[in-house]
C-alpha cells in the first residue's frame, strides 16, 4: 500500500525550531524526486523545498530560503525538514509528497508559529 505518514510538527515560537520527518513507502521513495509542500488555512497548498533522488540538488520557495533545509535518508525511506527562524507566516500544515507524478496525500502535520 502507498504511503506518506508525516510527523514532527507542533507549536513553536517565532524564531524557533522545528524538525518534520516523512516516512514513505519505497513504491513512492525510490527513485523519485520529493517535496514538502504546506497549505495554510484559506490558500493553496505550495511547494516549499524539494529535493534530487540523490539528495545533491535542493530547491527553495523564496519565502523559506535560507532558514529550511530539506534532506533524505534513502536507506530509511525517509525526508526531513528543518526548519529554522521560524515565523507566524509559516503556519500550516504540511506534506511530503513526490514532486512529479504524486500520490495520494497522507494527513500532514501541524505547523503553529505563535506566542
């Protein structure tokens, strides 16, 4: 069965941290290019960072640059987000899912900035 199971979000305050995980299964991991994408409440979900099959190119939203990094462990079928400085404006919930040809989205996980 396909899969995407997300965890590590939660409440933080503005300027702090935060690390998600995705766990996927190796039908949607392997060999693909992957995605954190977000989705606040009233918008559109976006593309925040993606990253190669090999973990060796990177891309970012202009609005995460320089303060998220994506990475992959592909032994562990697994993509991380750290999340760093973050703001009130970064609040959503977010997903991982391939970049191209993407599968059925898992439940995301919640991302509250606020003090």
């Amino acid at each position: 069965q396909v899969q995407l199971v997300e965890s590590g979000g939660g409440l933080v305050q503005p300027g702090g941290s935060l690390r998600l995980s995705c766990a996927a299964s190796a039908s949607i991991f392997s060999l693909n290019p992957m995605g954190w994408y977000r989705q606040a409440p009233g918008k559109q979900r976006e593309l925040v960072a993606r990253i190669s099959t090999t973990g060796g190119i990177t891309n970012y939203a202009d609005s995460v640059k320089g303060r998220f990094t994506i990475s992959r462990d592909n032994a562990k079928n697994t993509v991380y987000l750290q999340m760093n400085s973050l703001k009130p404006e970064d609040t959503a919930v977010y997903y991982c899912n391939r970049v191209y040809a993407m599968v059925t989205w898992g439940q995301g996980t919640q991302v509250t900035v606020s003090s």
